[in-house]
C-alpha cells in the first residue's frame, strides 16, 4: 500500500526548478524518493542547489537551458536521451509575466510570455513522449486560476495559462492509450518571486485576500504537494483535470 504513495525510482523533470513553484516542487519530489532533473536558466543557481541536494544524499542533476529559447529544447531531449531511456515525470513549470494593459504591449513582450509559458511545454512535452511513452509516464503542467476567469494578471497570460489548460485535456485523451496521464494545477496567489510585487502592494493584497475564502495568500509548498499528489501512483486514474490551487477562490469569483 506504502508503494502508492511513494516515487522511489521514477525520473522527474522539473522546469524553471530553482525557484518559487518549481523549487517546491523539486523538493518535494526527492523527498519521495524521485531521481530529479532541474531545468532552469542560471547555471550557478542550479549548481549550488546540486551541491545541497546532494549533501543531503538525493539523486538530482541539472541542466541550464532557456526555454523560452526553441533552440534549447533539442539540446536538453538530447541531454536526456543519451542518459534516460525513459521519463517518469514531467513537470512544465517555467513561466513569466509582464502585467500592462492590452494595448502596451510590444511584439517582443507577447513572443516571450507566448514561447514561455505555452510553447516551450507544448514543444517539450512532445519532444519528450518517447520517453513518457516508454515509462508510461505523466505530465504535470503548472498553469493558473488566471486561465479559467478574468483576472488583473495581463491578456496575455491569461491566454497562454487557458491554452496550457486545454493542452492538458487534449494531451489526456491522445496519450491515454500510451499510458501517459496528464494533469495541470491551477494556483491563485502564491508567495513566490513573480507575484512579489503586487503581494508587497498593501492594496492589492487586502483586495486579494478579500477575494480568497481562506483569507491568505498560498505557499509554493501548497501547490508542489498537489503536483507531487498526481505524479504518485495513487493518482493512477486521474488524467485531464485541472486541479485548482486556490483557497476557494475559483468558486468563490472575482
């Protein structure tokens, strides 16, 4: 029964893993006992977490890739390919946010919140379905409440967290045949550096928590254990559900 709840020898790969959602994530997923892979920009932020983690006895490596960057994927499924024969866990987490009203955005702001957060899970995850295939793996797409309702987080945000969501449905039923589940979470407000500074606006804040029934902002920790929840073989037959992080807020409205 114990197995269910456990992730010793599965291979997970976490993007943007050295911070905020994903850092959460990549700590909770050795604390099963998963092998994890960080993705993330900074080489010299991965190589020090490398160094703790490894102190500390986890299986864990690195490698430094800006996905927003469609040349970076091949070189990362290469990586990969030469050292896995398969993927247990994939985790599309890496994302970005530019908060301005429609009409100021430039050409070079909509490519870069479009290629992160949108294309480069799309491109990933079909980079890597080999790999899924062969363990029979899941997916995990880190997507957002902003993508279900109207929120102050920009268009364009907005946008690519709803098409992540819908991936994530079409992903489910294409690949359920492959054994591949896939399953997004959708946070609210989560005390990470992206949402820092509209969390540290006293205003924005109190109007937040106003609309929030458990009157608190969440913990990356919150939403890295519903992530860990549907990569564990308890979650076996859940796939193409958008699991909401979000102290009531999707119920409760804007």
């Amino acid at each position: 029964m114990l197995s269910k709840w456990d992730l010793t020898g599965k291979v997970a790969l976490v993007t943007g893993g050295t911070k905020g959602i994903g850092l959460a994530a990549v700590q909770t997923l050795l604390q099963l006992g998963a092998e994890v892979i960080i993705v993330a920009r900074n080489s010299g932020t991965i190589e020090r977490q490398l160094a703790d983690y490894q102190a500390n006895g986890f299986k864990v490596t690195g490698f430094a890739a800006d996905l927003s960057d469609s040349k970076a994927i091949p070189e990362l499924v290469k990586h990969l390919q030469l050292r896995w024969e398969k993927l247990d866990i994939l985790v599309n987490n890496v994302g970005t946010n530019i908060r301005k009203p429609t009409t100021s955005y430039s050409d070079d702001e909509f490519n870069l919140i479009i290629s992160t957060n949108l294309t480069s899970a799309f491109s990933l995850s079909q980079a890597l379905y080999p790999l899924l295939k062969n363990a029979k793996g899941c997916i995990v797409n880190v997507t957002s409440v902003a993508g279900l309702t109207s929120l102050k987080s920009g268009s364009i945000y907005g946008m690519t967290k709803a098409a992540l969501n819908q991936l994530t449905r079409n992903l489910a039923c294409e690949w359920a045949a492959d054994g591949i589940r896939v399953n997004a979470v959708a946070p609210w407000y989560i005390e990470t550096p992206l949402t820092e500074s509209v969390l540290s606006n006293k205003d924005s804040l109190a109007y937040i928590i106003s609309r929030t029934p458990m009157q608190r902002v969440g913990q990356p920790e919150e939403v890295a254990s519903a992530i860990a929840f549907l990569c564990l073989p308890a979650a076996s037959y859940i796939t193409g559900n958008i699991l909401t992080v979000d102290g009531g807020f999707a119920v409760y409205g804007f």
